[in-house]
C-alpha cells in the first residue's frame, strides 16, 4: 500500500496546520459561526458513525491500512452516499475548524488533506477492494461516489 500516515495522523497535522494559520474575520457573526461549526460538527459525525458502524454490523476490519483483510463490501446504509463516508467526516471536521479558527488559507490544508488522501490511501485500498471483489467492488465503484 502507497500509504504513509493514517488518516488519524494525517488528520491531527492538519488540525495543528491550520490552527498555525493567520486567522481573518469572517463576514459573519460569531453566533452564525458558531451554528455552522457545530451544523459541520454534527454532519461529521453522522458520516462517521454511520461509517463505522456499519462496519461493525458486517463484521468487517476497520483498519485502513489492511484493506484486504476486509471479510465484506459494505455498500449499503451510508456508503450508498459516498464510498468513504468516514474520511468524508474527517474533510467536514477540519472544514468546521477552519471556519472556526477563521482561517480561509485553512482551505488550501483541507484541499490538501483530501488529495493526499485520495492518492495515497483512498485509490491504494480500491485497488485492494478490486482485488478482493472484483465485479461486485467494480459495480459498486461505478454506482456510488467516492466521496459524495
């Protein structure tokens, strides 16, 4: 697998990278910035915990570096949305932060975060899916998005 840092990890730096960022008012109240954060915190973790327990109800492996343990293709709940409901959260929870800290330039981080993301864990573990599934992961690849 082409994965250097977990996405727990990669997380956590960019938490730290945009909480080092200059901060720049935002056109808006800090009530409405406060309404959005918490509307981003909740949908994260919606996302998330639909992800992960959808996981648990099929008894598969929830590390995302050993995808080819995965014992079944979960494609029904969330993942009929996005094909990474729980890095999806992950992208929604720094978006939130960004707002918070009033950090636009956090935006670049979080572009960043999903692209990183995307080459060196998301398409490392559909290769592996691939592997495992085949026509079904194919199918399914072809019917829902990967991230939303």
């Amino acid at each position: 697998m082409k994965l250097k840092l977990p996405p727990p990890i990669l997380f956590l730096l960019g938490i730290a990278l945009i909480a080092c960022l200059p901060a720049f008012p935002l056109p808006f109240s800090t009530a409405v910035r406060i309404g959005l954060c918490g509307a981003l915190l909740l949908i994260g973790a919606v996302f998330a915990a639909a992800g992960f327990f959808a996981f648990i109800r099929q008894k598969t492996t929830l590390s995302p570096q050993s995808p080819e343990r995965s014992s079944t293709l979960v494609t029904d709940g969330i993942f009929r949305i996005s094909r990474n409901p729980m890095y999806l959260s992950l992208v929604i929870w720094l978006t939130a932060w960004a707002i918070w800290r009033e950090s636009p330039l956090g935006f670049v981080v979080i572009i960043l975060f999903a692209l990183y993301l995307t080459y060196f864990q998301i398409k490392p573990e559909e290769q592996a899916l691939e592997r495992k599934f085949g026509r079904a992961f194919l199918q399914y690849k072809q019917s829902v998005r990967r991230w939303i």
